[in-house]
C-alpha cells in the first residue's frame, strides 16, 4: 500500500509542479502505509473475535458435558417415582451454571449441545435445556488503541483538505510573488492572519468536535511556518533574528497544542508542514547556514514533545526529513569551504536523535519493558557516519579518527545510562555499548583503506539480528542476515585493491575477521533463542555459522598466502588451523555453544590433507618448523579428545584411530628422511625406517595400552583393532616389498645373514605382529579374536617362509655374486640348485616336526612343498644340464628324501591339525 501511494502522490504531484514529485512521493507513501495499517488491524482485530468465541462456546459445552452425566446417575438410581418427584430439583442444579457468552445466542448453544451423545445427557420432560443458561455481558475490553489508529481516527476528509489548502497556499505565494503587483508585506500578513483564524476556529471547537478541531490547528501551523520562512528565505522582507525567533514561537506553540490535547496527528501534521515549508518556497538558492537553523528549531520542538508524549512516529518524521534533505544537499550542494558550518550541524542533529530514544524509553519505560526504537538507535550512528565519512574524506585517516570518536561517545552514553539505572532500560544501554564496540571496532580497518562500508553493513547487520532475537522481530533478523550476505558481497569485490603493508593488520585481514565475527555472533544468538525462531528460519543457524567459519578460515589462508613463502605455508596453515580449532573448543565450552564442536574436531581431517599436500612441496614434515607444528597439532587433537571424551559419540572413537594413523605416517616419514640424511642416501637404511615408527607404536600399545589409563585404557579396542589393524597391515606390506625388492645393502657395513639391518627389521616386524596378534587374543577383541587360529598359523609360516627365502636370495646376491635382478635370480644355476636344497630342508623339518606332534596339517604343507620341489628340479634345475649345480641339486635332494621317507614317510594317522 505505500508503494502504491507513494507512485500516485509523485504522478499527481508531477502534474502539478515537476519539482513537487518527491513531496507528492513522501505525502503518498504515509498516506498508503497508514491506510494499510489500519486495514490490517481491522482483519486481525476479527480474526481475534471469532477466536474468543469458539473459546467461549467450548468452554460452554465442557460445563454441561460435567452437568450432564451426573442427572443421568442420580435418575438410574430410583424408582420411577423418585423420577417424577426428583426431576424439578435436578433440573434445577444445571440452569444454576452461570457463563459468559457475549457474542454466542442461545440457539448455538442449543444447536451444540444436540450433538451430545443420549448416553451422556438422557432427555427427560423436566431435563434442562440449552435455552434455560443463564447469559452475562462481558466487560468491555480496555485495550490501548494502536498508533495508527490513533493517527488515523477523526475526519480523514479534513485532513486531505487541509494538506490540498496547504499545497495551495504555496502556490499562490509563489503566483503572487510573480504576477500580483501588492506589496509584499501585505501577503504575507494576510496568509499569517489565515493561519491565525485556523487556530483560533481549531481551538474553539477542540471539545465538541475534536478530530475536526485538530485538522485546522494543524494547517494553520504549517502555513504560519510557510510564511515566516517565505519572507525569511524567498522574499527577503524578514531579517534572520526575528524570523528564527518567529520559527520557534511557531514551533512552541505547535508543541503545546499537540500535548495539550495529547494528539499524535496535530504534532505531526505541524512537524510535516514545518520541514516541507523551506522546501515548497525556495527558489533554488540561499545559505545552507539559515536552512540548518530553522531544522534545528524543528527538532528541537520535536525534542521538547518527547520529553512530555512518546511518539515514535513523530520522532520518525522528524529524523526521516532531517537527514533526508542533508543527505540530498550533501549530495548536490556540499562544498569543502563549507565543512566547519555542516560538521557543526550534523553533531548538532545527531545529538538531537542520539537523546530521542532515550527520552523514548523513559516515557515507555512503565509498559513496554522490551521495547526498543531500533529504527532511531541503530539508524542515526549509520546514516550519521555514512554523511561523516562524506564530509572528512579529503583528510588522512579522517574516517578511523570519526569511528574512533563514535565509538568512544557510545561507550561513554552507555556506561552513564548504566550508572543511573532508572533513566533508561538495560536494553538500550546494551544497544548504545554493541554500537561503541562496533564503532571502535572499524577504527584500524578504517585507517588502511577504504573498505569500512562491508565490514560496517555485516557488524550492523548482527546488531540488528541481536535487535530482532531480542524483541522476537522476524523482519529484524532477516534484514540483518541479508545485510551480512550483502557485505561479504561488496568485500569479496575489493579483493584485488592492496590490502595495507604490515601482516594481520590491514584491512583485508581485519574486515574478514569481522565479517567472521558477525556471520558466529549471529550464529549463537539465533542457536541461543532456537525455541522464538520460525521452523523454516531456523535453517539461517548453520548457515550464519558456516558463514562466519569461511570468512574466519579464509582470513587466515590469505593471511598466510599473502606473507609467507610457499615451503614455510603448510607447517604455518597447520599452526593455523591448532589454533582456530582450540579457540573454537573454548568457544563450545563458554557459551555451551554445540555448533562450535564441528570446527574445533576439523582439526583431525586438517591435518590429514597438509600431510597429503606435504608430500608434493616439502621434503620431510618437520622442516620449516614442523617440528614445532606437529608436536602442537597433536596435542591440541588429543586435548579435544579429551574434552569431550563425556559425548560418548562413534565418530570420536574414529577420531582416536585416525589421530593414531596419522601420527604412525608423519612419524614413519620423518625417521625414513632423517636415517637417509645420516647415512647419505643408502636405499636400506631408509627402507628399514618406514616400520619403526608404526611399530613402535604397536608395542607400546600391545604392552601398555591396558595400563594406561587414559586415552589407550579407556579405549582399548579402538587403538588395538581399529587403530592398529591398518598399521599391522601397513608393516606386513612393507615386509613383502622389503623382501621382494630390496638386496639389504647395509653399507658402509658389511653384508651378514641374519645380523644386517634389514634382516633384523623384518624379524622385529614378525615379533611385532605376534605381540599385537597375541595381546587381542588375550582380550578377546572382536573381529581378530574371533578369527580361527590355523589362519594365524598359517599366515605366520607363509610370512616365515618369505623371509628366509628373502635371506637366502640376499645372501646368494652378496656372497654368490647373483645380480640383483628378476632376470638374472632365474637364470642362476647356484639360485636354484640352492632354492631346491633349502625347501627341501624347509620341508624335511616340517614333516618331521609334525610327525612327531601328530599333526596332519604341517606334514601335508611339507609335503606339498616337496612336491613343488620335486616338480622343480624335473621342469627347471634339469635343464641346466652339465652344471654342478645341477648335480647337487638332485643329489641333495635325494638325499633328504631318503632322510624323509625314513623319519616321516606318512602323515600321522588321527593327528590333529
């Protein structure tokens, strides 16, 4: 409706004057916002009614239900002649029920109470009827009529009339100014005693015909104002001191009437004609000193009138026109020669509407404890410091100086209005210190560039959020969360202008980290007050949050992108990210904020993706002080476990497994790269110190981990079977390989069986996993305990097998002269002539082992073994004919056969397996 007002009031306007279209805009827009106001007040003043009514009329209904059962137990007790002689008393208890139906007629309730089922009213002659209750008219309701209504009540017709006589009687100023050859001073006295006669008729029929009355007072204001500032400004027949003082004779008088007769419309009306006067009868020029001047009378009056009535509307008024048109002038008219006179006034305005709201609470304070004018509170700081910045932007840091001085005098007003408690309510004086800090807070943004206006627009856009959670206003916290968005807009746009040239603070750093501050204020308030919110708004909770996270993270990574070399910024990121997450721990646990849990336990995944991104930019973890960064990065991991080691959920016992991969990697990574640095780049030393670290950790949690109490002994299955199953499966990998490709080269040492570094890592990797496998059997963790123990066996006498081949190969390599090569192994009489003899040894021991334990199984795999033996020395040793190798070959084979056939030459019968 105010659009639509606002569209014809400037149509019409238009027609008249082309420069009218703004006032017609203003004129119209109030005049379609009132009438749907009130239009809107009337549905919702109806919906209410008929809900009272369906309240009464159920109320009614429950009452004879009650009634109703108990006549039909008292009549099924006697005789049919207690019947007839009890019916007229009974029927006298239920009319004794007295309710209250203002609105509901006796046939609704009869048509209701026909519904009842028989059983539970039976109809007698002497039964009462719905007819017999008893009606009471309700007390009127004294409700406080609505502002608006206020505003609107009386004789809208007058009211039109008297603002077309006012736009009349500009005109016709101008048209006599223009072609009427009277004097002056006679034109105008006679419009002054036209104004006199609206007030003299307006005040004599105050009483019997009030609305009426009102609407001539209130024209005859704003035309006295129009011709005291027509001869003042247009026509020059009036000197500055006597028209000012006129003016404030005016605006006095004006206030009187309106609080004399307490009447919204009469102020209002007087305050509209007073700020268009100047508008309606200029010319196009004079001094920006006497305009200010006579605005300043203005509010002051408007000031006086919220000492005695709280009138937000005309506070609206007020503080709409006067930083409206400083605006436009501003705009259009500002010159620098004119800062010392514009900076007075504005100071002057902005103290005006800075004291409004507090006299605005004093009024209010009795009977709205949660009410708040945000409107002037919130508006005045922004749009007075939008217009500051405007006046002070050819000084150096003119802008932070301006925050600075804002700030400090917010801070001031707040800690004063707390001080004296009964002058103002704690709500405001908790708005006035978020202004102070938000103010203070722009000071060092302000003082490297330009981009006050985003970080501005997201800390406003949180107080208002704050505003709206606080006085549970829908439209507050939407406003203020698209006011956050819109910033974050505006300052990703200035991502490519320099930011400052000390690291942190600058003002790309600082206006993230507000932006950040604001989207998580945001946050925990709406997460604060998650019962006031809308189903549907609660979905702007994470959003705020995980807002805020990404202006806060990207800070940071900026930060570090922008002033660290690229090898220094993995090890710095992940200092970063420690920290962020610690402080987000501390956040959680502050405010009892649960959202603040989700970035604290990112710290984790973190750090997994810089160990993967590690692998392509830095040589080892620790480089660059990583040493300092891991060891903290772990710490704070295990310090979050801890904290919440109460919430119990899965997902944490994941967390303590993968901090537990995590750990093994970096570990196993960092010693590989420090043994080859000391022993300058041999394969084997560097080979061997990839299971050291896992396996290390694997003892210790095999031996201690049911000792220690805390985080091992509180979880001892995550750490020995989800945590320790993948290092087991990462130590039996690197066994393989090991055996497979490297040729155990211990130099500068010498190569010895059994007693060279890589023989010795491989059987610590054996004992290693017999110590795990052992120690999760005993426990009984499942699924490993679970698992059958041949599999074990088994698995172990493969691995076995595998290494002493691994041996032999190694040693052949060494001591034989073999290459190290797939090619050469296979094509080396002594390879395999020495590869028959020792399975055959592998296989005589086995068999013989088993036939002597009774076991079926063992004996079974030796002899398969020396059926591939066998099938060997006929499909590879035999073609190697006129070797010696050759010779021993089926020579020694024979030989342990017969050793075989003699000591086991069939497997046990019944043994076990």
């Amino acid at each position: 409706m105010w659009f639509l007002g606002a569209v014809l009031g400037a149509v019409l306007a238009a027609q008249v004057h082309s420069e009218l279209w703004i006032v017609g805009a203003l004129l119209g827009g109030l005049s379609g916002w009132s009438v749907g106001s009130r239009a809107r007040h009337r549905a919702e003043e109806r919906f209410r009614v008929i809900d009272e009514r369906l309240q009464r009329l159920e109320a009614t209904l429950q009452r004879l239900e009650q009634a109703a059962p108990a006549s039909a137990d008292a009549s099924s007790a006697g005789t049919g002649a207690a019947i007839a002689r009890d019916a007229r008393p009974r029927a006298a208890a239920v009319p004794a029920v007295s309710v209250t139906l203002p609105e509901v007629d006796a046939a609704a309730v009869d048509a209701a109470t026909k519904v009842l089922p028989e059983a539970t009213a039976p109809m007698t002659p002497q039964s009462p009827s719905p007819s017999h209750v008893r009606q009471e008219p309700a007390p009127p309701r004294q409700e406080a009529s609505p502002v608006w209504e206020r505003l609107l009540r009386g004789n809208p017709v007058a009211r039109v009339g008297v603002v077309i006589l006012f736009f009349g009687v500009a005109f016709l100023l101008k048209y006599t100014y223009q072609h009427v050859q009277v004097p002056i001073e006679l034109r105008l006295t006679a419009v002054a005693l036209l104004a006199v006669v609206l007030l003299a008729i307006g005040w004599r029929l105050r009483v019997s015909r009030e609305a009426y009355a009102l609407v001539l007072q209130g024209g005859g204001v704003g035309v006295l104002y129009l011709t005291i500032f027509g001869a003042l400004r247009l026509f020059g027949v009036l000197a500055a001191g006597p028209a000012f003082v006129l003016l404030l004779a005016v605006v006095a008088l004006s206030a009187a009437l309106a609080v004399l007769q307490d009447s919204l419309a009469l102020a209002m009306l007087g305050a509209a004609g007073g700020f268009l006067a100047p508008i309606l009868a200029s010319s196009g020029g004079g001094s920006h000193v006497a305009l200010f001047c006579y605005y300043a009378v203005l509010d002051a009056g408007i000031l006086v009138i919220a000492w005695f009535q709280a009138w937000r509307l005309l506070n609206l008024l007020g503080f709409a026109f006067t930083f409206a048109i400083a605006t436009f002038w501003g705009v259009l008219d500002y010159r620098p020669e004119q800062y010392a006179s514009s900076q007075f006034f504005l100071i002057l305005f902005f103290l005006m509407y800075v004291a409004i709201p507090v006299l605005f609470l004093r009024r209010e304070a009795g009977r709205f404890e949660r009410r708040l004018d945000g409107t002037l509170v919130f508006g005045v700081p922004l749009i007075s410091f939008g217009l500051q910045v405007g006046l002070v932007h050819e000084f150096p840091y003119g802008s932070a100086w301006s925050a600075l001085a804002l700030g400090a005098f917010y801070l001031l007003l707040a800690r004063t209005l707390w001080a004296r408690r009964s002058a103002a309510q704690p709500l405001l004086v908790e708005a006035f210190l978020a202004l102070g800090v938000v103010f203070t807070t722009l000071v060092i943004p302000l003082a490297f560039d330009g981009r006050w206006t985003s970080a501005a627009w997201a800390l406003e856009g949180a107080a208002m959020v704050w505003v709206g959670a606080r006085q549970r206003r829908l439209p507050a916290r939407l406003f203020g969360t698209l006011l956050q968005f819109a910033a974050g807009f505006f300052f990703s746009q200035d991502a490519v202008v320099p930011a400052g040239e000390w690291p942190l603070l600058n003002s790309g750093c600082l206006g993230s980290v507000l932006l950040a501050v604001a989207g998580l204020f945001s946050a925990w308030l709406l997460e604060s007050r998650r019962d006031d919110l809308l189903r549907r708004e609660r979905c702007l909770i994470g959003l705020l949050f995980g807002w805020g996270v990404a202006w806060w993270v990207g800070a940071g990574l900026h930060e570090i992108d922008r002033w660290l070399p690229y090898a220094w910024q993995s090890n710095a990121t992940l200092g970063f990210c420690t920290i962020s997450c610690l402080a987000f721990a501390a956040l959680e646990r502050r405010l009892r904020w649960r959202l603040a849990r989700y970035p604290a336990f990112a710290l984790l995944p973190s750090m997994i993706l810089l160990a993967l991104t590690m692998v392509f930019q830095t040589a080892h973890p620790f480089a660059y002080l990583g040493y300092v960064a891991w060891p903290l990065a772990f710490a704070a991991q295990l310090f979050l476990l801890y904290r919440h080691e109460a919430a119990g959920q899965a997902w944490l016992e994941w967390q303590h497994a993968a901090a537990l991969w995590l750990l093994a990697a970096v570990g196993a990574w960092e010693m590989a790269w420090t043994i080859d640095r000391l022993v300058a780049g041999r394969a084997v030393w560097a080979l061997i110190a990839w299971p050291l670290v896992p396996g290390a950790l694997l003892l210790l949690l095999a031996w201690r981990g049911e000792r220690l109490r805390w985080p091992t002994g509180a979880h001892l299955a995550t750490y020995l079977v989800k945590g320790g199953t993948p290092l087991i499966l990462f130590v039996a990998a690197w066994f393989v390989v090991s055996n497979l490709l490297s040729d155990g080269d211990p130099g500068p040492l010498p190569y010895v069986p059994l007693l060279n570094p890589l023989d010795l890592a491989q059987a610590g990797v054996l004992l290693v996993a017999g110590t795990w496998y052992w120690e999760v059997r005993r426990l009984a963790l499942r699924p490993v305990a679970a698992l059958p123990p041949s599999l074990a066996w088994t698995v172990a006498a493969a691995a076995a097998f595998l290494w002493a081949n691994g041996i032999l190969l190694r040693s052949l390599h060494h001591w034989g002269g073999v290459p190290w090569q797939l090619a050469a192994i296979v094509r080396s009489d002594l390879v395999q002539a020495a590869l028959s003899l020792f399975w055959t040894l592998l296989a005589l021991a086995t068999m013989v082992l088993a036939t002597r334990r009774a076991q079926r199984v063992p004996w079974l795999a030796g002899a398969g073994l020396m059926a591939v033996v066998v099938g060997k020395l006929f499909l590879v040793d035999l073609s190697n004919a006129g070797t010696i190798e050759r010779i021993v070959s089926f020579v020694g084979v024979g030989v342990l056969m017969l050793v075989i056939g003699y000591l086991a030459p069939a497997p046990p019968k019944g043994g076990s397996s």
